[in-house]
C-alpha cells in the first residue's frame, strides 16, 4: 500500500482509472510495482495472531485499497508491513463494517472501557 517511488529521469505517470490510486504507472521499477494502491491510512495498535496469546505487540498498521493486475476487484488491506495481514474483498469489507455498527458484542467491545 505504501507509495511507490518513482525515477526522477521516468516520464510522467500515466492516469489511472481508480481515483484513490496513487501509484506512479508507467514510473515504477518492474511491472510487479504496477499495482493500483491508495495512499493508505495509518495507526499505532497492539496486535497478534488469533491464536496467539498475552499482550501482543504495538506496531503501525495501514489500512488502504489494493488492487493487483491480476484481480478481478479491488480489496482492503489491513498490513503492519511485517507478519499481521489480510486482504478483504469489497464484500466482506463491506460485511465488516456491517458487523462493527450492528452486532451487539463487537459494539459493547468498542464502546466499552478500555482494557
């Protein structure tokens, strides 16, 4: 998700069709870095893996859009550019939101005290 660096002697970036895509296209280093990506958006939270256990570990997590070349839709991407991550597609991110504002024991989590 993170913005790709383009070469300063490229030429200009070609437009892309996604209006959140901040990708450099036809900029990048390898056709690999084509990838559509949103600028992301970035927080601190302490996370482990499911089934892990004790008080995890803070790190920065990002949250953006990704879209590959190869993908028939756009998902989002929550990655702390280490070994927590996963991609939803528009469907299932949509699901989760859902599930945030209606679903009575995620809401009493999240409005609750904290700890």
């Amino acid at each position: 998700m993170s913005r790709q660096n383009p070469l300063s002697s490229s030429p200009a970036a070609a437009p892309c069709a996604h209006p959140w895509c901040v990708t450099a296209h036809g900029r990048t280093l390898h056709p690999d870095d084509e990838t559509h990506r949103s600028a992301g958006v970035a927080f601190e939270a302490r996370v482990r893996r499911a089934d892990g256990r004790g008080p995890g570990r803070g790190t920065t997590v990002e949250v953006g859009v990704l879209r590959r070349p190869d993908d028939d839709g756009a998902w989002l991407v929550l990655d702390d550019g280490g070994d927590v991550s996963i991609a939803l597609s528009a469907e299932g991110a949509r699901e989760l939101r859902r599930l945030l504002n209606e679903d009575d024991d995620v809401r009493s989590l999240l409005d609750g005290p904290q700890g």
